[in-house]
C-alpha cells in the first residue's frame, strides 16, 4: 500500500476537487456578471424604503463598490404596485429590480411581471426560515410593532397585546395606517384578522381610529402627542426618533411583519445590475447596516455582530405573522368594508 491511498480518500480528494472545479466555475461566471453589471452603468430599483437612512447607506455602498449609478423610484408598495403594473402592460419597461412584499411579487409572477434572476451567491447566507427561489430572494424583513408617546402612556398602562387596545381607554386616541391600501396598514388588519378574527377587527374599528397616509409623519405625530399611540409602527422608522418621547413597543403575542424580496422585472433594460444590487442586499456589510437601523434581517451571523442593545432586541422580536398571498385580496377588501 506503500505510495497508494486508500479509496476512501481518493474519493474525498475526487469530490473536492469536483467541488473546488464547481466554485470555480460559479466564480468565473459571477465576475462575467459583475462585469457586465459595470458595463451597464446605471440600475433603476424600485422600493419603499421612504428615504430611510439604512437604504441610503447601502446604495451608496453599492455606488461606491461597483462605480454603478442607482435610480430610484421611492414610494408606497401601492404606488409601487400600479407603477410596475402600467409598465409592464405598456411594455415600457423603466424598473430593473424591486423590493417589494411576497405576496406583491407572487402576484406579479402570477401575471409574468418576473423574469428569473439567475444565481444570486449570497443566497447561499440565508437563514431559516428564509429561501430564495429562481424568481425571488429575501432581502430583509420589515416589522410592525406600536410606538407610543411616552409623555402620555404611562409604563403601567403600555399595550401588552394587541387585545389591550380595545380598552375604552385608547378610544379615539389610536393612529393607525390607511388598513385599505397596500402597506403597513394592510399587514396589520389581515395579521390581527388571521390571528383573532373579524369580531376582533370590528372592535379595533370602533375605536374610532384615526388615519395616516404617511408612515413617517405618523411617528412624529405621536412624537409630538397629537396620539398617544401608532399601532403601525415600522421598527426601522423609529431609529431616527431616538430622544424624543417615544418608545417602540413589542406585544407579547408577535409583531406583523411582511418578508421584503428582491426581483427582477421582466424586460429589465439592466439585468446584470440588478442581479448585483440584489447579492450586494446579501453582503453581511448590508444586512448588518440594516440591523443596527432596527430592520430585521435575513441572513447568518448579523445578531452575534451587534453590540447596541436595542438593535439586538429587535433583530430577535417575536413575529406575529404575514400576510398570506390567498388572503391578500379578500382580506383587502374586508379591510375596505370595515372602514368606509
């Protein structure tokens, strides 16, 4: 046996040498991609990030990474939703890539607004329960918990669980998003719904609620004690109000939250940019920018690499639930009917 290894080891060292060959290939292949991307110049993503700090920081790391210029068409996933429908009717195609609620894009598939993406390496980085598809890849998690205005909610009577608002209390003190639209609103009223039912919704409603159509001057609403309560508050959209008189509360019973996906569109004028921009939302750098900004994360190893309290807390708030994409459009309309 002298000179001679054993077959286990052949076989090891032929397997490795096939998995090695793999990488390398895949490797290969993704520097034609982020080539070509470069070539391109230019990506146009739509999202509705709504001008938080965290999406700018991590454009502009792409911009400055890749030299890749990024237009935006920032706004609500309603109006995001009826854009990409009229351009993908016309055949007008302007959008690269989005990042947009799964049920939104399960719809758009439905109606063959998708292309495929084509790998996507950081995929790979994913964590459960997160998975990526050929049409569709996780890029964060946008959490909707309460804020309220500490100046007028005493920490005895904070909201435990989402029943607690049906206290007589809180009636005509509560401020909520626009339940029937696309949004925030939206996933809170088909969450509740799911989890406690209509006769739970009908309480909710009177409590003669009031409307925003603006998440972010909603918090400051609250921050200025025009409410004392916002029950539709996005995580993320709270970071900038530290030192005011507010605080992000999380019920007990779960947090709604809606999986934010990155897709290509069909016809995108820039797909290897957009397949770019998608892997570079993957990058730890990303996801860990997102955490310290209190967004919910997809990936591997981005809790152990916060060290601000909060940002640990809320990267590991229970969640609730999201929408289901059979649920979505009656549960729209519900919502519609509820608050006319």
């Amino acid at each position: 046996m002298t000179g001679l290894l054993p077959r286990s080891v052949l076989a090891a060292l032929t397997m490795g040498a096939v998995v090695l060959a793999g990488s390398a290939t895949r490797a290969e292949e993704w520097s034609d991609v982020v080539a070509a991307a470069k070539k391109e110049g230019t990506v146009t993503v739509y999202h509705a990030q709504l001008g938080a700090p965290h999406w700018k920081a991590v454009v502009k790391a792409f911009q400055d990474k890749y030299g890749i210029a990024v237009q935006e068409f920032d706004a609500r996933a309603s109006e995001l939703t009826e854009r990409i429908r009229v351009e993908q009717t016309s055949q007008h195609y302007v959008a690269d890539v989005e990042f947009h609620g799964d049920s939104s894009i399960l719809q758009q598939r439905a109606t063959d607004f998708i292309a495929e993406h084509g790998d996507i390496p950081n995929a790979a980085r994913l964590r459960a329960p997160f998975v990526a598809d050929k049409w569709q890849v996780p890029a964060w998690v946008q959490v909707v918990c309460m804020l309220a205005n500490t100046s007028m909610v005493k920490p005895e009577d904070e909201p435990r669980e989402w029943k607690d608002l049906l206290d007589p209390k809180w009636k005509g003190r509560i401020l909520t998003d626009d339940m029937r639209a696309v949004g925030s609103g939206q996933t809170v009223f088909a969450v509740l719904y799911k989890a406690y039912g209509e006769a739970f919704l009908e309480k909710l409603v009177a409590q003669n609620m009031g409307i925003g159509r603006d998440l972010q001057d909603d918090s400051r609403k609250v921050a200025r004690g025009e409410y004392p309560i916002f029950i539709n508050q996005i995580i993320a959209f709270a970071s900038p109000l530290k030192g005011l008189p507010v605080k992000v509360i999380t019920p007990s019973d779960g947090c709604p939250f809606t999986p934010i996906q990155g897709a290509i569109l069909k016809g995108a004028p820039h797909p290897n940019a957009a397949r770019l921009f998608i892997n570079h939302l993957l990058e730890k750098d990303s996801q860990v920018t997102y955490a310290k900004a209190w967004m919910g994360t997809v990936t591997e190893g981005v809790v152990e690499a916060l060290d601000d309290p909060d940002a640990r807390r809320f990267a590991q708030v229970k969640l609730l639930g999201s929408i289901p994409y059979a649920d979505r459009e009656s549960l729209l309309k519900r919502a519609t009917e509820m608050f006319k």
